[in-house]
C-alpha cells in the first residue's frame, strides 16, 4: 500500500488520468483507507477547477492586487 507521501507524489498524475492500472488501484486502495488523502484530492480537484475556469492572459487588475498584497507583506515585515 501507498504511504501518504507517495500518494502526494503521485497525485497529479492520477488527477491527470497518467497512471497505469497497477498505480490507480494502488491510489485508490489507500485513499479508501486514509481520509486525509481524500480531502487532500478533494482539494487539489477543486484547485483544477478553479485554475480551468480562469481567464487566460494578463489581467492588469490582477497584476495590481499581486503587487499591493507583496507591498503589504513588505511593509509588516
């Protein structure tokens, strides 16, 4: 069985469909054991989402918030 930490290595490429049938069957097995797996793809299933759905190219309003977050961070440091 998978521990946790060869879980999280292969996790892309199971969200990608890029296992063999011996390496998904061996995700799946220790994802039926352990739910801190499954909310750990849960997770990274939702960041997928998110990151489709997002426009592509620059977005100048982005760009600025990026920058206002980093002068933030900055100025508490």
């Amino acid at each position: 069985m998978l521990t946790c930490k060869e879980l999280v290595a292969h996790s892309s490429d199971f969200l990608d469909g890029q296992l063999t049938l011996r390496q998904r069957i061996a995700v799946r097995a220790h994802l039926a054991m352990c739910g801190n797996c499954r909310r750990f793809i849960r997770q990274m299933k939702l960041t997928q989402a998110v990151i489709r759905q997002m426009p592509e190219g620059e977005l100048p309003e982005l760009e600025a918030l990026s920058e206002r977050l980093a002068q933030t961070r900055r100025d508490d440091d």
